[in-house]
C-alpha cells in the first residue's frame, strides 16, 4: 500500500505540472485581449498607450515561460490571482461558487443511482424480458438525446406548462430538481448498459454456479456475489467518465442560470478573464485526479486478484 501511495504521489506532482503549463499555455493562446477587459473599452476606442502600460504593468510583454514561472510560484502558495473583471481573489470565487457545483452533481449522482442500479439489474435477471427492452430502449434514447435539449424539454414541461418547479436560480432544494434530472437522466443511459452487461458476465461465472450447487439462496448469490463482482468495472467506467459528468455540469448550470463553477467559467471565457479559467481548470483537474486515485485504490479492495498480484510482485 505505501509504494501505491508513494507512486500516487508521484503522478499528482507530475500531473500538476502538466496541466498547469498546458491550462497556462492555452488560455494564454486563446483570441481576445484581457487588457481591453480591464480597461472595459473596445478596439475602436482604445487608448493604445494606455494598453501598452497597462500590458507591461501585468507582465503580458515577458515571455511565455517567464510569465508561466512567475504564475506557477504564486500557485505553489495557493495563490491563484484575482479576476480581472470584479477585482475578487480568485480562489474566493471558486469556493463561493463550488458548493452549487457539487450540490449539482451529488444529484446528477443520485438520479443516476436511483434510475441505472434498478434498472440495469432487473434487465440482467430477466433478460430479453419486457422490461430488458424497457431499459435497452432508455438507454439509447439517454445516449441519443443532448443534456441541453432534455434541459429544455423538462423546462417547458415542469416550469411553463404545469408550473411545478423553479427553472432558474438556487433556492431550495426544489431550485436543484430539475437541473438534478437533466443531467442524471443523461449520464444513467450509460450506467444502465453497463450494470446489465457486467452482471450478466458475473452470473455467467463458475463460482455463482458454485454457490447455487451448495443452496444458497438467489437473492444472497445476486447481493453478495454476482453484484459485488460487477462493480469493478462500473466503478472504473466512473472514474473514466467523471470529466464528462463534469462538462455536463457546466452546460446545465448554464442553460438553468445555477449560480455554481460552470456559470463562472462561461462567463469568465466571454471575458477573458485568465485567472478565473485557469483556477476553474486546476481545481476541476485536481477533482478528477482525486477521484479517479480513490477509484483505483477501491478497485483493490473490490477484486481481490489485483492483490494478489502486487504480493506476487
């Protein structure tokens, strides 16, 4: 386990690395001009001087690596910068922010929970059943259909027509159903075929055979075994999928004007606002590092043979 943690280790510093230069590099790439931001005119009315001052006063006339130096040394401090829109530190804005975000997402989770997990088993142990096509024909449609259409079907439908929930804004736990829906439904079309799949290999297998030869009952085999065998790979399709879940986020707090990270982004991107972006990046990378190390190390604990095979070693 500590030669697990001290590689982890390893690959975050080395990760950090990467993702900050290339975030650095990119956003530094991209077409617009922050000095016209800050100093809120457009290209027309420019005051060249003015720019020219203003672009030495932030370091934007330095070279590439010497502006990445400068900006990695207040990073390593846990200094992102402030927006160059509002003036605010940035990493003020990110955690203002990113209770929204994770409140979203929790849902999003929770949905998709609640729709893959039932579904998808009952698919697998009545297989070509009525309610196997149910959850096939879900599922595609799930894949089929975007976040932001299914947003606005469910806006129309809950919001204008019957008037049922709030669509924008947070306020509530209502203000976090629908935005919860969209996103849940989307990403539980992909969850759905993968439980199916997976316990239909898991109950397939010799020890399930095994365990009924010795008269265990069904519902033991399928909780404890056929099902627990199937997590592997379910668990390490999340920690694949998670950047997409996240990309969800943005679109759906977008199109239901949830104050949360994706909100902000969207709009720092309009404004140029680097040391927003950049902030955004780094944290939602640091998210998906976490989440896909904790997604690892789970995964040694859930297939025992994975042990086994680091004790070999």
């Amino acid at each position: 386990m500590l030669r697990v943690l001290t590689r982890k280790f390893l690959e975050i510093l080395i990760f950090m690395l990467f993702i900050t230069f290339v975030s650095f590099l990119i956003v530094r790439l991209a077409p617009g001009d922050p000095v016209l931001t800050i100093l809120n005119v457009d290209e027309l009315s420019v005051n060249q001087e003015q720019v020219e001052a203003l672009r030495e006063e932030m370091g934007f006339n330095e070279p590439m690596l010497v502006q990445y130096g400068i900006w990695l040394q207040k990073f390593i401090q846990l200094d992102f910068g402030v927006s160059y829109v509002t003036g605010q530190p940035v990493m003020e804005m990110i955690l203002t922010g990113l209770p929204a975000t994770m409140e979203l997402a929790i849902g999003a989770l929770l949905v998709m929970l609640v729709i893959s997990i039932p579904l998808g088993s009952l698919s697998a142990l009545y297989r070509n059943s009525w309610i196997d096509q149910f959850g096939r024909t879900l599922s595609v449609l799930g894949a089929a259909i975007p976040s932001f259409w299914l947003g606005l079907i469910l806006i129309e439908l809950f919001g204008v027509r019957i008037n049922w929930l709030p669509t924008m804004g947070r306020d509530g736990f209502t203000s976090l159903i629908l935005p919860s829906l969209t996103l849940g439904l989307a990403i539980s079309s992909v969850y759905v075929r993968l439980i199916r799949s997976s316990l239909l290999d898991s109950l397939s297998q010799e020890f399930i055979r095994a365990a009924r030869a010795r008269g265990i009952s069904e519902k033991r085999i399928f909780v404890l075994h056929a099902f627990r065998h199937s997590l592997p790979p379910v668990i390490t399709v999340f920690g694949v999928s998670l950047g997409s879940l996240i990309g969800g986020v943005v679109v759906v707090e977008v199109l239901f004007a949830y104050p949360g990270l994706g909100k902000l982004v969207v709009d720092a991107i309009r404004q140029r606002d680097y040391p927003v972006i950049q902030g955004y990046i780094l944290i939602m990378a640091i998210i998906v590092f976490v989440v896909n190390a904790s997604v690892d190390l789970s995964y040694r604990y859930l297939n025992p043979e994975m042990k086994l095979k680091e004790r070999g070693d």
